[in-house]
C-alpha cells in the first residue's frame, strides 16, 4: 500500500507516463548542441541512452518504437548553480536547509545530507525542461558547502551523478549581513586565505605522521588538489578580482559565479580562463546588465546562465526563461540554448553523459510545440534517461 502511495504522489508531481525504453523522437528542428540544428530530425533512444541522431531520411524508425512528434527537440536542459531540493517551496523553517549561520566558513556541509528530491520546486523545474541541476548550499556564506549534482527525475540516490560536484563560496558585503565577522570584505578574505593555509598545514602533518580527520582541511585540500572546483560568488568587480586572486594565489580550479559586474573585469576573466555561472537575467542584484551574455560569448568565455536563489518563492527562476531574456538582448539564439545545455555540462564537467544529443549519451530531451524561448510555446515531452517524465500537448 506504501508503495502505491508513493508511485501515487510521484505521478501527480511530475505526469509520469511511463518508460518505454524504445522510442523515435521527430522534430520539425532538432538542436543537438553537437552541431548545426537538424531539420526533419530524429533520434533514437534505446535501453536509457541515445541510439542515432539524425535526419528522418537518414534513419530508419523501427516498427516496435514509440514514436514522439514535436515542432522543436533539444537537450534536456541543466541548471548550472540552484538551490532547489534544499530551499523548500514553502518558504518555511522546516524546509529551509540552504544555508546554516552557525559559522560562516563551512565547507564540509554537504547538499547531499539535505536534498528533497520530492520537493515540488524539483518538479516544477522539470515541467520546464530542467532535467539536471547542479544544486545545494545558498550563497551568504564565505563557505556555506558542497553541491551536488542530480536530475530531476524525483527519485533519491538514482538520480545523483555527482555526490560533490563543487565546494561553494561567497564574497562581498551580503556576507557580512549574515554573521558578526567578517564586518568588511577585507576580512572575509583574509578568513578564506586562513582557511586554506590551515588546511595546507593540515596536509603537513598528515604527511609527516598520523593525525585526527578533520572534515573541513578534507574538502579544503580536495580543492586545492584541484580534485573538486571552487565555486565563487562574487557580484561586484572588487570580488570578482579577489576571487581571481584567491585562485591564482592557491591554484585551486574556480568557476566564477554571479559576477554581475563581469562586464567591468572581462579582460582579466578572460585572461585568467575561468568559466562564468552568470546570475538570473531578471535576478535582484545590482549593476546587472541584460547584456553581459552576449558579452561573455563574443569573448569567447564559457558561460551558463542560471536559476540561482532568491530568498522569496519561489526560490529559484528557470533557467528556460532567464536564457529567453539574454537572447532578446542581444545573445545569439543556438548560444543561448547552448548555456542552458552544453556549456553548463562543460563547466561542471558531465558533458560526457549530458548536455548534447549523441550516441552513448543519457536519453535526457525535450520537446517543445514552438519556439523553446517564446513565452506561450508549451514543453510536450521532457524525457530522462529513456523514461518519459511528462507528457503533455496531446
């Protein structure tokens, strides 16, 4: 009866529609992300991955598939930096795990130990093509945790593909709201960099004999053996430029996160080659510009767009919408699906499983019945793994 319940509740949050692990996708345009856009496309799934790709004359449907139409199919679509599954859609204490003010640097905190795969924040971004999300602690922390990385599919340890896909920070003056130290942004700093010399003291002494594991220097020197990156808040072009220095001065991979101000600093970003998770076009933050997308592509640096945080529900935005505003500005259309595909799975390193339809990748698509970057268009289908999550425009 338990089991029923839940299968139950799990079709009323994300229009299960069973999987059927043959099925033919066909589409009027098919944007792989692996090149040019295929008129007539199709692609076939099989057993959970992408079987062929290509165009209805070259391919063959077999007779026993399932056969999908849509007017526009692309890669399921990917959240670089959220929240969601920690920060509840109810906005109240007992769902709201995404940021512990106990102390402000805590980098061992984990998302994994606090995600809500059934929270309904996770099915509504999957309503919208959302089929991966890199999520976990908040921003207003120096260090407030790990993210982790998980579709969207609303099952538990199935759906995770990376248990620590980065160690997250933040810098400037929306840290020092939420603790008594630091006060200023010179001191949070100087606290990031005592951090880091602390846990390469810790690495001293573990070298030279045995010593008692502390959870903290552990996630530390993981990033700074460049075995998991640092993922940087930093909005203002004074943190943006002291996260740069932080990078160079410990060698630690960063990916620049936010950075509102990118526009003031984007010789020095380009330079130092570091990937940008820019902040919600539509987000509350000041000094944005609805420009900084196209600006960041014409200099040829790796960007995602974001659905980020916002501390009123629903806490988070869609990242499908956020990439139809950078487009409207300027931001050349195959990029703008490219930042909410692709390039997010380039940056947090699964492109190999997601992000583009091809051979041997996750079946993760979606189906559209018009333009994916018009308000009105509707998502029809939105398939992971093989499995068709919602199915809709019948």
């Amino acid at each position: 009866m338990k089991k029923v319940i839940e299968v139950l509740i799990f079709t009323l949050l994300f229009g299960f529609s069973g999987s059927f692990g043959q099925i033919a996708i066909i589409g009027e345009k098919v944007y792989t992300m692996a090149g040019g856009p295929i008129s007539d496309g199709v692609v076939l799934v099989k057993n959970s991955k992408v079987e062929k790709v290509g165009t209805a004359a070259e391919i063959e449907i077999p007779a026993d598939y399932t056969v999908i139409k849509g007017k526009i199919v692309t890669p399921g679509l990917i959240d670089a930096h959220s929240v969601v599954g920690l920060a509840g859609i109810y906005n109240q204490k007992h769902d709201q795990d995404q940021l512990e003010l106990s102390d402000p640097v805590q980098p061992e905190l984990r998302a994994l130990d606090a995600f809500n795969p059934k929270d309904e924040l996770v099915a509504w971004l999957n309503s919208f093509g959302v089929t991966t999300i890199n999520t976990g602690h908040a921003p207003g922390a120096l260090s407030s945790g790990q993210s982790l990385i998980v579709k969207t599919t609303g099952q538990f340890e199935d759906a995770i593909i990376n248990r620590t896909s980065a160690v997250t920070f933040s810098l400037g003056a929306d840290v020092s709201k939420q603790f008594k130290s630091p006060g200023t942004r010179p001191k949070g700093v100087a606290m990031l960099r005592t951090a880091f010399v602390s846990a390469q003291n810790y690495r001293k002494k573990k070298e030279k004999g045995n010593v008692a594991k502390n959870l903290k220097h552990e996630i530390l020197l993981d990033v700074l053996n460049k075995k998991i990156p640092a993922i940087i808040t930093a909005n203002t072009a004074v943190d943006i430029l002291s996260a740069l220095r932080l990078a160079d001065e410990f060698g630690f991979e960063l990916i620049l996160d936010g950075a509102a101000e990118a526009y003031l600093t984007i010789d020095r970003i380009k330079a130092a080659g570091v990937p940008v998770i820019l902040h919600p076009q539509m987000a509350r933050t000041k000094n944005i510009s609805f420009e900084t997308a196209k600006l960041l592509a014409e200099n040829d640096i790796l960007f995602a767009i974001q659905g980020g945080y916002e501390s009123y529900v629903p806490k988070t935005r869609n990242v499908l919408f956020e990439a139809a505003i950078a487009v409207a500005n300027g931001l050349d259309y195959e990029k703008g699906l490219e930042c909410i595909t692709l390039a997010p799975a380039k940056i947090l390193k699964i492109d190999n499983r997601v992000g583009s339809l091809e051979k041997g990748k996750d079946a993760d698509l979606v189906v559209f019945d018009g333009d994916p970057f018009e308000y009105t268009t509707h998502v029809c289908k939105v398939i992971i793994n093989g499995n068709i999550l919602r199915s809709e425009c019948k």
